[in-house]
C-alpha cells in the first residue's frame, strides 16, 4: 500500500488519525457507544479510486476495504478465498486456476463476473494506464510484451471461462498468491471504466464496489466521507458494521484529543516524539508490525552532482542513521540497515530478511569529507547546491530533513548548500513521480510479505518506482535472477537479494533511513479487525464495535 511514493505513515498508522474541529457533529455525542459505528481518518487526502492507478496508502487503504479481490489475507497472514470459491497451484507452479463464488454482484446489483477479474489484469498492464503497479504483473505470460507495447492486452495470461479464471506465468512467482490478494488487481467493470472515462475513480460515485463496503460523500477534495455496508457483497450476513466514518485531519495532536474524548477508535501515537513518550504506557496503547522503510532517493537523471558516484557515497557516510533514528523520531523508528524494513518476512534459517541482507551502511565522517572533495573535483561545477524535499504531513519527515540538513552542512561546510523543499503529500508523491526533485524523501510499505515487493521497485531503470533513474546492472540482475532463474530456490533467492543490495550500497543508489514500528491507541470494544506488516495493514471488513 507504498510506496508508500506510497508512503508517509504506515496505514495502520495512519487509519488511526481521525478528528478535526466538527467531530461531534459528524459522528454524534457518543459515536464509541454506536454498536452500528465505527470512526477512523487517516492524515492525507485520497488520491484516486481509479483501481489501477493507486499507489498512496490512504487510496488504498480505501480501495482495500470496498473492493474484493480473489482471495483476501486473513488475521494469519495467509490469503484465502473471497471473491473465489477455490483456487489451486500447479506442481511447476505456472498455473494458477481459480473457481469464482456463484451469484456474485457489484454493489449496484449488476453481475460481477470472471471477466472483470480479466479485465482489470488487462487494464493494469496496458502501456495506455500508465499503472505504476504494472511492473507486478511481469511474470504472467506475455506482460512484459504488452508492458512494452510488442503485444496486445488480448494475450495476456489471464483468461476466463464460465466461473474458472486461469492464470499462466513465465516463470515461478512465489509472490503470486498475495497479488490475488491485492488491491490494485481487483475486479474493474469495464462498462464504468469506459462510461466514466477520465473521470473513473475521482469521485466515490464515480466508481463501483464488490467488498463489504461503498464509499460514499468523497468529491475528490473533501476530507469527510464514510464507508456504508455493501448488501450486495457476498458475504454481508456476517458483516456486522453499517457505517464506517472517516475524515482527514492532518494535526495528531487533535486526533489524539479526540481518540481520548471518545470519538474515534484508534489514533497512532507514533505520529512525533513527544507523542509516543507520553503515551506509549497507556493502557490502550498497541504495537503491530509494520514491513515499512523510510530511505532517500538520489536524482541520477537531472543532477549533475547526483551522477556522480563518489558524491552520492559521500552523502550516505555522513548520514547517522542511528543518532537520527534517536533524536529525529524519539525511538518511533529504528535505524534502517538495508532497502527492505525489518519485519517484512523471514530466511530459510529463520533469520529476519533485514538482518540477512544488510550490506554494512555506517557513518564515517573523514571518508565521506574524502570521497565528497574528489567527486566535486570530477565534476568541476563549484558549490553543490541541492534541495532535500519531503511532505508536510509528518512531523517526522520535517524532523528528519532538518536533521540531514543539519549533517551534510556541518560535514562538507561551505562545499554543499541543502535547502529544505516540505509541500502536500499530494505534491510530494506528483514531484517524486515526474522526476522534479534533486533528493526527496520516500517512505514504502511492502505490498506482501516476499523481498520483492522492495526489490523489484528498482528492477530497471524504467521501473514505475525508480524515480532517481539510475542504473546499476549488477542491482538489476540480482533481481531479475531472483524473479526468474531462482524464483522456486529460496536459499538461491534470498542470496540474491543480499547481492541486490550490495550492489545497491556500493553504488549508492538510494540512501535507507528507516525501519518502521507502529504503536496506536486502540479501542478495547472493537473487535474484528485485521492488521498487516504489509498490504491491506487496516482490513475492516469484519471489524464491529462489542
């Protein structure tokens, strides 16, 4: 639900920032009383209903709770059947066939049927969607043909007969399984699609739904909206919530005066420093895994300084990722080792995969004062001067920024000069997109619990991710090998990925700050919900007040 790009906060983070000045009005005297009821935000606007195209987690985070895709991962992590009856893996693991429910509607009574599941694997790997998320459906046959505009959506690996879909793959994709699980894959009516054109997704009413919920009263700007009860979903007898409130307040001081006067039902207390030390003994205070990462991005299509590899060493020796874990987030993040965060999935050995792969980052003042003089020197362009940008929706992200600031100044002096770039989310995620920064802060949550969901964001220099373009054909075949060639050897696989991000660190592609932890204040007399490291990380469709 990163990038993440689609990170800012980690979703369940994030659904527990609620408020702003007219709660009561909204929600009533008593909303925490309202057994039919339950009241969540999130700190950021949403950005698009348009299945294929969303890449925030407050998007998503909509998207994942009105609409179903095959299968939905459940309180264990694993995914098992919700739109699909059954499904079942051939033995070389290139085949996978999926039986629908029987009687399945959208949320305006109509049919959903297996060709909308076709349709939305279609859409999303049509060059002409432009999805940031296509590069997930490399590995079906035939994608990265269409991806490249060689062959037609029509020969996409995905194909419908009666109520059985079948999927066929290149090559082995361990991760294929979450991606039925996934969002963005999610059945799309391609009548709406083609009816609402380029207004599809850009207003509730201009979208349709096949979860537990519809989402209603968002106008593409508004900040307050709710989530109805979809009798339509197939499974609504046991959906026990009716309305599930929601409205953006950017302010966590306010939520938090709110989670405690009653009128939500979860606020994070990870949201500043300050925040997580007063409250972290709190009787309702609750700690989830989180697979999110907070880490840099160089501009190596743009900047002339960037380019240069000694420089972009130079700027990571002299990041303190442990001081500033310290004393930019008051311990509410630990010190990133490597790309991919802590707690995202295990090795063979049962070693964390973040242990296993990190490549050895430290801090080393002299040799980066060393390597920065010779790159400047390379590039015979005088003073560097470049602007560090991040979102205005985090006070860790500003706490963050300065603090680097702070580090190169004072390691390079009057060499560097760092101006600090803080817009909207909205804008931070449309800079990062279209390339119009020289170094920006980027926060993403994994999408499953597989190492590629980190690694394949940089898998070429085209990837939808790579918003620095840079090249590091080492990096990329490292990828490429575990996605293909190892793809059913995961000893194989999981050293690979250790080479990944060597190749990385030597290169200095990216600069990891980050690993995230989440720790909310939750209500005791809601029940039901489901969070994850990854994906979905707030799945509400069970969820009810006791």
């Amino acid at each position: 639900m990163k990038k993440w790009q689609k990170w800012t906060a980690a979703v369940v983070v994030v659904a527990a920032v609620a408020g702003g000045t007219k709660a009561a009005g909204w929600w009533g005297l008593n909303p925490s009383s309202d057994k039919n009821t339950l009241n969540y935000a999130m700190s950021a606007d949403v950005q698009t209903l348009d299945t294929s195209k969303a890449t925030d987690q407050y998007s998503n985070l909509v998207l994942g709770n009105t609409e179903s895709n095959l299968l939905r991962v459940n309180s264990k992590g694993e995914p098992a059947p919700d739109l699909a009856k059954s499904y079942k893996v051939s033995d070389d693991g290139l085949t996978y066939t999926v039986e629908l429910r029987s009687g399945l509607k959208w949320s305006d009574g109509s049919k959903l049927t297996a060709k909308d599941v076709v349709y939305s694997w279609q859409r999303m790997v049509n060059p002409k969607t432009a999805s940031q998320y296509s590069y997930l459906a490399s590995g079906v046959l035939n994608a990265d043909d269409i991806m490249a505009g060689k062959k037609d959506v029509s020969e996409l690996g995905v194909s419908a007969s009666g109520n059985t879909i079948t999927f066929k793959l290149d090559h082995a994709m361990p991760q294929f399984k979450y991606l039925l699980a996934f969002a963005n894959f999610a059945p799309q009516k391609e009548s709406v699609v083609n009816k609402e054109g380029d207004k599809y997704g850009t207003t509730a009413d201009k979208q349709i739904y096949s979860g537990a919920y519809k989402f209603e009263g968002w106008n593409g700007t508004n900040g307050k909206f709710k989530m109805v009860k979809n009798d339509n979903y197939w499974d609504a007898k046991n959906v026990k919530t009716k309305t599930v409130n929601w409205q953006v307040v950017k302010n966590a001081d306010t939520a938090l005066k709110l989670y405690k006067q009653g009128k939500i039902d979860r606020v994070s207390i990870s949201n500043t420093p300050e925040m997580y030390a007063a409250n972290k003994n709190n009787k309702d205070a609750k700690s989830v895994a989180v697979a999110a990462a907070t880490y840099l991005e160089y501009n190596q299509a743009n900047n002339a300084f960037l380019k240069n590899q000694k420089i972009r060493q130079a700027l990571n020796l002299a990041t303190n990722r442990t001081e500033m874990a310290s004393q930019a987030t008051g311990g509410t993040r630990d010190a990133a080792v490597s790309l991919v965060s802590k707690g995202l999935t295990k090795t063979t050995s049962g070693e964390d995969l973040a242990a296993y792969v990190k490549p050895g980052y430290t801090y080393d003042k002299k040799k980066a004062q060393q390597l920065f003089k010779e790159g400047l020197a390379e590039v015979n362009q005088g003073k560097m001067k470049i602007t560090l940008e991040t979102d205005a929706d985090s006070v860790i992200s500003k706490n963050t920024v300065d603090y680097i600031k702070q580090a190169w100044e004072s390691t390079f002096g009057s060499d560097i000069e760092v101006t600090e770039k803080v817009v909207p989310f909205k804008q931070r995620l449309k800079d990062s997109q279209n390339g119009d920064f020289d170094v920006v802060v980027t926060n993403w949550n994994g999408d499953y619990q597989d190492g590629s969901t980190f690694y394949d964001l940089f898998a070429s220099k085209d990837a939808g991710y790579n918003d620095g373009k840079f090249t590091n054909e080492a990096y990329f075949a490292a990828v490429k090998k575990a996605d293909t060639t190892d793809a059913t050897n995961a000893e194989a696989r999981q050293q690979d990925f250790k080479d990944a991000e060597k190749a990385l660190m030597d290169d200095a592609n990216i600069n990891p700050l980050y690993s995230w932890k989440a720790t909310s204040l939750v209500r005791s007399n809601v029940t039901g919900d489901v969070t994850s490291p990854v994906g979905l990380t707030l799945d509400l469709t069970y969820a009810h007040r006791k």
